[in-house]
C-alpha cells in the first residue's frame, strides 16, 4: 500500500536521511523506532509531504506521490498525527473533529466517524465544547488521533505520541492505538522513540539511526540482542 | 439641557459612524487574525469600494433607501475579486507558508509591498477618476427620523438621520453574517483552522494559501461594503483612503486582534470618542484624538479589548 | 582600486567633484532645484537605513523627525529672525531628542505593533501642527547680504554645495556606523536576537543609539529642506509620501548598504520629477502609480536592493575566480590520552533549580555542579528538559525557585547579555550568519562585550578563529561555508568573548562522520587546554569519546549522575531510554 524505496532528505540544511526505505502494507501495523535525531521525524514530514525528499519514490497504491503537494497528499486516505500533537487551539473539541473530515469521503462518514471516536476517547465527548487549547497533553493526543480518524483514512500516521506525556498516558494511548489497529481496517505506521511500546504491538519494525535504516525485522527479532541498546546508548 | 441634547446627538451620531467604523475594522480584523499580514492598503481597498457603489448606485440608477446599501453590496463584489487577484499574484509569495520561519516570518516584505499596493492603487484611482471630490446622493440622506420632545419642557429632540440609520443596520447585518460565517460554517472553520496552525491544517487537507487568499478578499469585501456605505456620508476623492487607515488599525488594536466581533466594538467607540471629542475639541484635532487613543492602546494594552495574540517583548 | 574601495573619504571627494562638475551643464533653474533635493532625499535614505536598514524594525515613522527638523528651522526663522545656519543644527538635535523620545516607548513593541505605531508618529504630529496654525508658515525673504546669511543663495549652484556638504556628512557617518561594532552589532541584533544577547550585546541600548542617529539625519534633511523651499506644510514634511520616499530609495539602492540610499536618490528623485513634469500634469497620479509599481517589483524580485542584488552576482562570479576554499585546521590529538584530571574547584553549582510553564514542570529541581576544565555532557530522552535547563542558565528563562551560582553570583534574574558578560557562553542550535559579510565580521560580534577597543576585539577573534582551526577562513564570506565551517565560526564567535564556561546545544546535530570527527577533536582540544564546556548532545558515540561526566535528565529531573561508563549501563537510564518493558526483556 505504502512503499517508500531509497529516498533521501534534508532537513534545515542538514542531510536527514540516507536511502531509506519503508513498506506498509493494508492493515499493517508497521513501527519505526530510533534515538533522537536519527531522522524519524523527517521520515514522517517527508511521507506528509511538509518536507521534500528527492530521488527515490515514495508509492501510495502504486502511485508515486514524491512530487505531490502536502495538502493533497492528506485527501489520498493518509492521516497524520504529527509530533506535538499540534491541535486547533482556538477551536473547540468537536470543531477540531469536524475540520478533521476534508474529503468527500470523510464528510459522508462524518457522523458515523465522530461515534466511534467519542466511543473510542469518552472523554472528548465530555470536553466536546471546550477550546482545544485547554486540554491536558494526554487529551489533545486523543483529539489529535481522533481528529486524524476523522479523515476516514486507510493509514493512520503517528509521530511520537508519547512526547511529553506522562508514562500512564501514555500507556492508555498505545493501548487505544492497539484497539484502533484491531477493530478497524486502518494500517498504522507509528514513529517513536520509546522502543518497548512501539514494539510490542506491532507487525514489523525498522530502526533508524542517523539517517539510515540500521535494522529491520519482527518484533521477536528486534527486541533480542545488543544491537538495540547499542544504537540508542552507544554502547 | 443644551448640553445634554448635543451630548445624546453626539452620541447616536458617533453610534452611527461607528457602526461604520466597526465594518471596516471587521473587514481589517479578518485579514490580520485569520493571516497575521498587516494590509497597507485596506484604505484604498475602502476608498475603491465607495467608488464602487457611487458608480453602481449612479449607472443602474437604484433608488428607495435601501440605494445605497445594494450599491455597496454589489461593488463589494468586485473588491472581492480585485483583492483575490491581488494575493494570487503579489502577497502568496510573502506571506503565509511560504515565509513562515523565515526571518521576521516575512514581514518586512509584506509591509511593504502592501504599501506598493496602495500608492498604486490609490494613484491609479487618480488617474482614472480624477480628483473631484464625489459622494452619493439620496433625499434620504438629509432626511431624518425624529424622537421626541422629550423631558418636562419639551425641549429635548432627537435626529436619526434616515440614510444613516439605514447604514447602521446594514453594517450590523453584515457583521453578524459575517461572525456566524466565521465561527459556525464549514468554511469557517477551515479559514479559522488554517490561521490557528498552517502547518496541522496542511496535515488535515487544507490547502493554506488558499485558505488565505478567501480570508484576504473577505476581509478586502467586507471594509469595501463600509466604504460603500460611507460614501453616502462625506464627499471622497481617491487619497481618503489614508485617513481611515489609521482609524481601521486603531479599531482594530483597540478591539483585539484575532477575535472577530472585538474590531467591530472597537470601530464602534472609536467612532463615539470621535463625535464626542468634537463637543469639546477643535475640528483639526478629532482625528488626533484617535491617533493618541490608538497610541496609548498598542503602547499600554497591545491586546486590547477583547484579543488574543501580542507581539511583546 | 583596492585604495578606492577603502578609502571613504577618497569615494566621497570623487563623487562630490562629479556631481558639481556635473551641474554646470545643467542651464534649467528647475533641474538645478532638483539636483539640490537629491542629496536631501539621499540623507532621508541613510536615515532610516541607518535605523530599519540595520535593526529590521520597520519604521514608517521617519517623517516625524524630518518634520520637527523643518519647522524648527522655519519657526525659528519666522518667529524669531534666526538663520537656517543656526537652525538647521537644531532641528538635528531636535531629531535626536525625537527619536529617543518615541524610541523609548516604542522598543517594546514587535513587529506590526512596531511599524504601526511608527505609522502614528507622523500622523499625529500632522495633526498637532495643523491645529496649532502651521498650516503654511514661510521664511521671510531676504535680500542682499542678510540673504547669504540665512542661506537664500542668489545662485542656485550655492545650494547644490550645501546639499552636497551635507550628504556627505550622512554618508561618512554611515560608514563610519557600517564598518563599526554599531554597524555590526545592530546586524547581529537583527539577524538573531536571542544570539547576539547570549553574546553580551544590549539590544535595547544599540536599537536607542540607532533612532538617535538616524532621527537626527533626518532632522538635518528637513531643516535644509526648508531653508531650501521656505515654504512648509504640515502634509508636504509629516505626511506618509515623505516616508515612503525615505524607504523607497534605501530599498532600491540597497539596504544595510553605505552608498544605496545614495544611488536609489541619484535615480528614483530625478526619474520621478521627470515623470512628474512631463506626463504628470496631464496624467495626475502617474507618478505615484509608478513608484508603487516599482515598490512592488523591487519586494517580489529584489527584496535586499538593486545594488545588493547586482554585487551578489559580481561576487558570486569572483568567488569561482578565487583560490580553492581553506581547509579547517584540525587539531591533532591522541585519543588514547589519559583522561582529563579535574580540578576540585567548583565553576558552576546548580541548586533546586525549577521552572512550569503552565502547570506543567520543565525543570523540576535539578542540582548538579561543574568543575574548572571539565566536560560535562547532559543527555535525556526528547523532552526531557535539557534546553529549557540551558535557557534558565543562560537567562531566557526565569527560574521559579533555585540558584545558579557562578562566579560568585546567583545568576537567576540576570539577562543574558548580563549572563555573558559574568562569562558564560552559549552556542544555538540554529546558526544564522550574516552571510553578506566575512567570517571575521561575524566573529568579531562575540568579542565586543568584553572588548570595548576595536583592535583589541578583532585581535581576540582572530585568536578564536585560530583556536577552532578556521584562521584561514577569516576573509571568506560566510553566505558560503558548510554546516561544519558554520557550526566551528559559531564556536569561535562565542570564544572571542573568553569565557569561563561554555553552554553548547547540540552541535553535533546533522553532522556526518567525518564532520563529527573534526568538531570532536576541535572539542577535545579545547578541553585540553582548560576550556570548562557543558554540551547537550543525542549521538552517544560521540559524546563518550568527550565528556568526562554525564548527567542524564528525564521529565525535567536527574535521573543519574557520573561517569559515562557507569550512567549507560543504569537500569533507570536504560529505562527511560529505550522503555520499562525493555530492561525486563532485555535481560539476558
């Protein structure tokens, strides 16, 4: 479904990544994991399309998207939930859903969509009216993902949900994330930085270290072995 | 009770040009809080729309007293597409995400080429119009509407001057549509999102610099129709754009930036500190007393009124 | 030639000779009369090019100095019989006292808000003037002798001298700010504030020194424009055209440029009079359309100015002509050296330092100390508070409870420049040079807290320069360096101010191997030679061949403290690393 092969990026004048290739199949739920700086971020802009990678392709259903401008890219069924959650503060709850829901598709579904999600998040059902600014981290995380839902998508993007979240809210997110993986049809491609959380869930896991795909492989194999603790402790 | 009739006379007058005042920072208040770009040349964009509705009002002949107001709403429309093209061509470049991060997010440029924009565009209505002083017209315009006598000794007598009440109305109208646009309709909220963070907006599909460019020619449209209704008001000639700059950034400042009715309520008082301050100050110096009050605001409560976002130190 | 380039004073007499020679061929009174405005319009452009030019502050303001410069000229004239000659250094200094008079308020606004009330100034004052009945006060004409003392020249050619005498002396300030700390301090101001008050400069003081200058060129330009035109009214000197005019010419020519405002005149004044007189009178307002649509043309292609334009392309060419770039220096060193002995003094000692941003706790009492000439790195997972730890010690941020002793001082409540003066220096992230200028120039910016003498100062960047290994690079432009070349003059920028203490926020970022390599040898090399350096950094492998000591941050608190080997292998630090899931899996 997603196929990114052997493309190249800067960021800030600085060279990011270095012939990195992904793939995320339907359904899938695909983990991207790294120390700090090793380009995870970038990896995310370079999918949305807010930060331009050049040579290689990046394929969504065959077609290669790497030229595509980033507004468009989110109508193709790509939801992001970028890093820093990065709400509609001066918006409310349910208008940050609402605005969420910008394809035809999405809109037709719309109803159906915010249902699940409040189902999903009770809590943003609670806080419904409240201006999005004032929600707790944790909470803009859920509107955050819920607003990303709202697009209808068939891959669900997330950076590093858990930054700056307290570990229990953490964990209730990676949890919910798990349920969204379950019950829906929607692939997941989840970048983080903490390693435990990221893996146990998922189907498949690349780690990236400056720049580069250092390993790849199932969980099993990823989790075992020095080379982890290596790449993020150096040692 | 002289005193007191020229006072309550002052004060519905400053109602009434303040209503129109109110417009007009509406119109600027959209632009500056749903894109963050400072428009020099909202005056001239006024100054077109009265020209507008004088040349609408005179060809298609439109009489009864709603005249003037259809005048205005009709010539908005063209200042609705002048300043479309305006962004497409001239301010997509130096505003919005294309200089977002950039040094001084692009400012610098956009001010002045905004104050390009206005030399040209007032100079041009020069050009084409020529400087004879116009305005529009009606009988209704030196009609009014009387309330009273008043008070014990029937002396107290109030004037609502029928064109100018109609225009009252009209901007009142326009600004509530334009508040239940902004905050209730899809589009709306999409225009509020795109201002709020470019960026998650972008994640969501929204293309931001069209976003922008709807924001811009509302903004333009909506002082436009203000300026349409005042040209029934004072005779205009293409440089009055300058005058109301600074009455249309001191509403605004005054109101709050970034909130939508804040700049109506600040056109409302500062047209009220004017007619009032007419009561006890010389003619030259009304509009100083605005320029002072705009002073004091951004020195002393940048944030006005009712706003949200202050550049401060 | 190279003399010429150098030379000011030799520029100015060469341009003054041409320009007057020039001027015996011109017969017409009316041109003569323009060829007199020219240079006032040139000091109008120094003026506030000299302000916005350099400080980036937007002033659409500057007619409210040339203003008060013209009417104190013509009321003293008018009321009180005193010649322009003494008149005209008044309105100078009445400029001057203007500009710290709207200076003070206004500094503090940012900005919109900044360029907006500049807009008022002037406006104001319009209005102010019109009421007081100066509507149209004028100098009375003189004759005979008395007429030469109050400047009324019977030959036009006299007026031509004085305009040219004066720009001259606009000019020569010009360059005698550009080529200064004031020029380069005001540039480092601009360019990034935040940097250039971790570098010990004032903002406030050199912004306040700024508008003094330049509201009182712009004073002298109205005086001499009204003993010029004796006639003044409030809308020909507050109005927005006289600002604008101002602008327009230092953008066409070049902003941040000596001569640009100049060149701009010598152009847009007469083009524009031509215009006026030819097709003006018959097409009102064409003039004015012109020159917007040369606004708007010069802000889409040529942002910076003509001239700025024109010399980037000439430079660009000569810049292939040149001898291949320098290499960095670097410097040799063993790793397998023994380590670092340290010092029992105590540099730095942090104590319960704390600070929430809206109920959340960035720093939550952290207390660690830092020994002469050791290095100490801070590391932590994304989040973790490490720079909003360096923005407390470097002053960006108040701290809410907690002490930062250095140099037996409590540096809590301190600003930064006042921080840097103590002696500590900070490195940024971002580096953002002045790309137009040389890698001294930029350098030079971090010795000029310390250093109030000019040559003492660039002897001191020289030094630093050489201390990072980039001693070759001093004359290069830096618009054309590397990240590496980029992040070694940022180092040397900060160490031309000596300091004790060294804050260095990921320098390591997005270096590749080779680059890492160099900037850690440069690093260690410094070390070496007594440097204390506290460095936040990701990539570990470097940092261990570095540090002597390691403070690991999470959620805002240590978590753990001391040597490299010991920290890595803690089961917290893994932990919050790498998840509490992994510690239980992983050991094996």
């Amino acid at each position: 479904m997603l196929s990114i092969e052997g493309i190249h990026a800067s960021y800030g004048g600085l060279k990011a990544l270095v012939d990195v290739s992904v793939k995320v199949d339907e359904g899938q739920f695909v983990a991207i994991v790294g120390p700090n700086g090793a380009g995870k971020s970038t990896l995310f802009k370079s999918i949305s399309g807010t930060v331009n990678a050049h040579q290689g392709q990046i394929l969504w259903g065959g077609e290669n998207i790497l030229t595509m401008k980033a507004a468009h890219r989110a109508l193709l069924g790509i939801a992001h939930v970028p890093e820093g959650r990065q709400v509609f503060k001066e918006l409310s709850v349910y208008e940050n859903l609402e605005v969420g829901a910008q394809s035809p598709k999405a809109r037709a579904e719309a109803s159906r969509n915010l249902e699940q999600i409040y189902t999903l998040f009770p809590i943003l059902k609670e806080r419904s009216t409240q201006l999005a600014g004032t929600l707790s981290g944790g909470e803009q995380q859920m509107l955050a993902i819920g607003r990303g839902l709202m697009s209808a998508p068939k891959l669900l993007m997330l950076d590093e949900p858990s930054m700056g979240l307290a570990p229990k809210i953490t964990d209730l997110i990676f949890e919910r994330i798990q349920e969204i993986h379950r019950d829906t049809k929607i692939a997941i491609l989840l970048v983080e930085q903490r390693v435990a959380e990221a893996l146990s869930p998922c189907n498949y896991g690349y780690v990236l270290r400056s720049g580069q795909v250092a390993m790849e492989g199932s969980p099993d194999k990823l989790t075992h072995g020095d080379d982890m603790r290596e790449a993020y402790l150096g040692m | 009770m002289i005193v007191l009739e020229n006072f309550f006379q002052s004060l519905i007058a400053g109602l009434l040009i303040g209503s129109l005042y109110g417009l007009m920072c509406v119109g600027l208040g959209l632009i500056f809080g749903l894109m963050r770009v400072i428009n020099f040349a909202q005056g001239e964009f006024l100054m077109l729309g009265m020209y507008g509705a004088f040349y609408v009002f005179s060809w298609f002949g439109l009489s009864g007293i709603l005249g003037p107001v259809l005048a205005a709403l009709v010539s908005s429309l063209f200042s609705f597409g002048l300043g479309w093209i305006i962004h497409q061509f001239l301010l997509s470049n130096s505003t919005g995400r294309a200089v977002a991060g950039t040094e001084g997010d692009g400012h610098y440029q956009q001010l002045i080429l905004t104050l390009g924009v206005s030399l040209v565009l007032a100079n041009g209505a020069l050009l084409v119009f020529g400087n004879l002083p116009l305005s529009i017209r009606t009988p209704y315009a030196s009609q009014a509407w009387e309330l009273g006598p008043l008070a014990d000794d029937g002396m107290l007598m109030f004037f609502f001057n029928q064109a100018r009440v109609m225009a009252l109305l009209a901007a009142v109208v326009i600004t509530g549509a334009t508040y239940l646009f902004i905050s209730r309709s899809r589009i709306g909220k999409t225009l509020r999102a795109a201002a709020d963070n470019p960026d998650a907006a972008t994640y969501m599909g929204i293309d931001v610099t069209r976003a922008h460019r709807i924001s811009f020619s509302l903004g333009v449209a909506i002082t436009a129709i203000a300026g349409g209704l005042v040209a029934s008001y004072y005779p205009f000639q293409p440089y009055i754009g300058l005058e109301f700059v600074v009455i249309m950034y001191a509403g605004v400042v005054l109101g709050g930036l970034g909130s939508i009715m804040g700049p109506f309520w600040g056109g409302l008082i500062i047209g009220i500190v004017q007619q009032l301050s007419a009561l006890v100050l010389p003619m030259q110096l009304q509009n100083g007393t605005i320029f002072v009050l705009f002073l004091l605001v951004i020195l002393f409560r940048p944030q006005g009124l009712f706003g949200k976002n202050v550049e401060r130190v | 030639m190279q003399l010429l380039r150098n030379n000011i004073y030799a520029q100015l007499g060469i341009f003054a000779f041409v320009y007057l020679t020039s001027t015996f061929f011109i017969d017409d009174n009316y041109f003569r009369f323009v060829l007199s405005t020219v240079p006032i319009w040139a000091i109008m452009g120094i003026s506030w090019n000299i302000f916005s030019g350099y400080t980036g502050l937007v002033s659409f303001g500057h007619a409210a100095f040339f203003g008060i410069g013209a009417y104190t000229v013509v009321i003293l004239s008018m009321t009180f019989g005193i010649s322009p000659m003494i008149g005209i250094p008044l309105g100078c200094v009445g400029g001057l006292i203007g500009g710290i008079l709207i200076g003070y308020p206004t500094f503090r606004l940012r900005g919109v808000y900044f360029a907006l009330a500049m807009l008022a100034y002037p406006l104001t004052l319009l209005y102010i003037f019109e009421w007081m009945g100066y509507q149209e006060p004028t100098i009375p004409m003189r004759t005979g002798d008395e007429a030469f003392w109050h400047m009324q020249f019977e030959n036009p050619f006299y007026n031509i001298v004085v305009s040219v005498v004066l720009m001259s002396l606009a000019i020569w300030v010009s360059h005698k700010i550009h080529s200064s700390r004031f020029g380069l301090s005001l540039t480092a101001i601009k360019q990034n504030e935040a940097a250039a008050e971790s570098a010990g400069l004032d903002s406030a003081k050199w912004k306040m020194r700024a508008i003094m200058v330049s509201g009182a060129l712009a004073g002298l330009a109205g005086g001499w424009y009204a003993a010029l035109v004796l006639v003044v009214t409030p809308n020909s000197v507050f109005g927005m055209l006289t600002s604008s005019q101002a602008m327009i010419v230092t953008l066409f020519g070049g902003v941040s440029t000596v001569w640009g405002p100049v060149v701009g005149s010598l152009v847009l004044i007469p083009t524009s009079e031509i215009i006026q007189a030819t097709v003006g009178e018959k097409l009102h307002g064409i003039h004015g359309v012109l020159l917007g649509v040369a606004i708007i043309l010069m802000m889409l292609f040529a942002p910076d100015g003509i001239l700025t334009k024109l010399k980037s392309l000439v430079f660009r060419s000569n810049k292939h002509a040149d001898a291949g770039t320098p290499e960095v220096t670097v410097p040799v060193r063993d790793d397998t050296a023994s380590k670092r002995s340290l010092s029992s003094e105590i540099m730095l000692d942090v104590r319960g330092l704390s600070v929430s941003f809206g109920g959340l706790q960035a720093v939550a009492d952290v207390s660690f100390q830092v020994h002469k000439g050791e290095v100490l790195g801070i590391i932590g997972p994304n989040g973790a508070g490490k720079t909003t730890l360096f923005n407390l010690l470097n002053g960006f941020i108040p701290a809410s409870a907690g002490e930062i002793i250095f140099a037996d001082t409590n540096l809590v409540g301190l600003k930064p420049n006042q921080v840097c003066r103590l002696g500590v220096g900070r490195t940024f992230q971002v580096a953002r040079p002045f790309s137009r200028l040389s890698v001294l120039e930029n350098v030079i910016v971090g010795a000029f807290a310390k250093d109030a003498d000019d040559e003492t100062a660039r002897k001191h960047a020289l030094e630093a320069l050489g201390r990072v290994g980039m001693l070759g690079h001093a004359e290069v432009l830096a618009g054309g360096l590397n990240s590496l070349e980029l992040r070694l003059m940022e180092l040397a920028r900060v160490l031309a101010g000596r300091p004790d203490l060294l804050l260095m926020d990921e320098t390591l970022a997005g270096l590749g191997a080779d680059e890492v390599e160099i900037m850690l040898s440069t690093l260690n090399h410094l070390a070496d030679q007594g440097q204390s350096i506290v460095i936040i950094e990701h990539t570990m492998q470097a940092m261990v061949r570095l540090v002597d000591r390691f403070i690991v941050l999470n959620h805002g608190s240590v978590l753990a403290a001391g040597e490299p080997a010991a920290v890595m292998k803690d089961p917290l630090v893994i932990e919050a690393y790498l998840g509490k899931k992994w510690v239980n899996n992983a050991e094996h």
